[in-house]
C-alpha cells in the first residue's frame, strides 16, 4: 500500500502511514514521488516555530512523475508541451479558482478558496495533497510544467518553492541590470538569488550570512560575503563607498536594519521575503524612506508566470545550482526520523524524500 508521512503535531515527529491507492477525479492529475525536498518552512512546522492545521502532510518542494490523468485532465503543461504518463513533472505551491477579485487582480496565490500543496489538513476528501508521500493528486487549477531531461531531480524539486519564490522576488525588485544588489541570507533561497541576480546583469551581489560555512559557499561561487557583526566594518568596502540599490531580505531576520537604510541609496528598493514566521518588528525611519524615496515591497509566493522563469533559470543553470546546493540525506519515506534529523542540523540547504 501508498504511504505518506504524517505531521499529528507533535514536536520532531512525523509519522509513516499506509492508505489506500488514490482515487483521481474529473480534471485531476496523481503523480508518483520522485523527490520531495524538506523546505526550512516544513521544519520550522515540525519544529513548532510556526503552526499548521493538523493532521498534515507536509512537502511542497517536489518533482514526481505522472501516473495517470484524470477525465479531462490536463493534456499539456502551461506551455503546451504535452504531458503522459511517466513524465517528469514540478507544479505551482498554490492552486487557485482564476476567477475572484483577488486572481484577476494579479495574486492568484493569495487566492480565498486556493489549495496549497503541503498546507492542507489531512482529511478523507484530502489526502494526497503533500509532497511526503508516494503520490500526489493536482487539482484542477494546477500549474504544471514538464522538466527537461538534463534538470537534475534535487534540482527540479527547488522549482516550486525557492526558486520561482525568488523570480518572485527579482521581479519585484525591478531592472537589476548594473545595480549594486545587497542579499541578507545565503542560504538556498539567497544564493539562488545572488546567482539571479549575477545573471541578470548586477554590478555587484553582496551576500550577509551569520553561518561561516554558508560564508565559504558563497565566497566559493564568486560572491562578496559579510557576517552581520562585521557589517559596520564591511559594508562600505565592499561596495566601494556606492550606495546599496537593491536589498533582499531573505533570512526572516535583520541584525541592524537602521546601518542598512544608512547604506541604501536614493530610488533604492527593499523586498521582504524571508520572514514567512512571526519576526520581531523593524525599527523603520520614515524620513530616510521618503527622502531617498526608497520602496519597500513584500512577496509571498508567486503567481505562473514564475513558474516558467523558474524552470528556465534551473534549466539554464542547473550546473551552478548542482556545485551549490548542498543536498544531504535523500532516503525514501520510511527513513523520515533521519531525514529531519538531518534537516534541523542546519548542515545542508535541503535534504528530502526519494521514492523507493
Ligand atoms: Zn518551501
Ligand atoms: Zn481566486
């Protein structure tokens, strides 16, 4: 029988289940696992730092394979290309109705009646909603994407979460060509933004990172790196006196956030997104906001669209994202107790669930 792994509440602890084979519905898509990546979002439900509706299923960063399409399912993904059985496949985080007030209006993941892969209690009419198991069922209003042959599985798995998140985010920050671009954060998320970013013509990326090891990763992939306490010393070296013109918060916390708008230049850009868990306030000055006429922007998922960036960016440089990302245990469900073990301790960007 299928298993899943099942988050009752209970601190560290998930547990191996058996149910029976899904049942699919008209327009539904159930795919196999291939892998599934544990976020710091997941362990942080785990680990009570932030709630969730119990019981859960938890897993949203994942790529599977098709095991069968429902009556009028999907016969291609968004970008035509037609979907089978046996196809590799990534999906959006959030399934939404595409027809309220909040869809039309351009934040489909934030949509009233939306689904959200890995955040839905478990019940008898939803089951297979999580990435920890043996299968998935899409739901209607799924974006799918096939994944390219050379897309390495761990990879892919980052499509659906981190790394359309930070398309998300580099949208938001506007043209970041020849821009001095400063990331709080060098960890899966704020490295594949500083490699965005890179590529997107930055003039510099400058990374803040508490983690030493995280410091040598990111120095190691070519990028200036600062530890919070040094950023007093640090700062003005490493961007030669130059006024920060972009700043990316992605670490869910910010060690001196009245030093940085110091730094920040005129016309400058702020996007929050790593505090996706209660943070303490910012100390916030309104005068430096208006007189540099800075913009301060909040990005919480992501909307299609980002999808497809996302794929592209992975496919195109998914040999930078392997010589980065540093993946550590990927065991089938059973051996979930190591897994998370593992995952808690910090020492890898992810590690996750295969099937087998
Ligand atoms: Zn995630
Ligand atoms: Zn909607």
């Amino acid at each position: 029988m299928p298993s899943m792994l099942v988050y009752r509440g209970d601190y560290g602890q998930l547990s191996l289940e058996e149910h029976s084979h899904p049942d699919i519905g008209a327009g539904e898509v159930c795919v196999a696992l291939d892998t599934a990546l544990v976020c710091s979002s997941d362990l942080h439900t785990i680990f009570h730092r932030r709630t969730a509706p119990t019981p859960l299923v938890l897993g949203h960063e994942t790529v599977s394979v098709i095991d069968r399409i429902g009556d009028g399912g999907p016969t291609t993904d968004m970008q035509g290309i037609p979907l089978r059985t046996g196809d590799r496949v990534v999906w959006a985080v959030v399934a939404s109705c595409g027809a309220c007030g909040t869809c039309s209006r351009g934040w489909p993941q934030k949509c009233p009646g939306a689904l959200k892969y890995g955040h839905v209690r478990l019940s008898s009419q939803e089951k297979w909603m999580g990435g920890f198991a043996d299968y998935q069922v899409l739901k209607p209003g799924t974006s799918i994407l096939r994944v390219p042959e050379h897309v390495p599985s761990r990879i892919a798995a980052t499509i659906g979460c981190s790394t359309a998140t930070v398309c998300a985010v580099l949208e938001a920050a506007g043209d970041i060509r020849d821009k001095i671009v400063l990331i709080n954060g060098a960890g899966q998320l704020g490295m594949q933004a500083a490699i965005m970013a890179k590529s997107g013509g930055a003039k510099q990326v400058i990374c803040l990172e508490a983690q030493p090891q995280r410091r040598t990763d990111a120095k190691r992939m070519g990028f200036v790196t600062i530890a919070p306490e040094s950023m007093a010393l640090m700062l003005t070296d490493a961007t030669a006196g130059e006024p920060i013109d972009i700043y990316l918060e992605l670490a869910g916390h910010v060690s001196d956030f009245s030093m940085l708008m110091q730094h920040l230049g005129v016309g400058s850009t702020i996007v929050f997104a790593g505090a996706v868990f209660p943070s303490p306030a910012l100390p916030l000055d309104m005068e430096t906001v208006i007189r540099k006429c800075i913009t301060i922007k909040g990005i919480h998922n992501y909307r299609p669209e980002h999808l497809v960036r996302a794929l592209a960016f992975a496919s195109a440089h998914c040999h930078a994202l392997s010589e980065f990302l540093t993946f550590g245990s990927l065991l089938p469900l059973r051996e979930h107790a190591a897994v998370v073990q593992a995952g808690e301790s910090g020492a890898f960007h992810r590690v996750g669930f295969t099937s087998g």
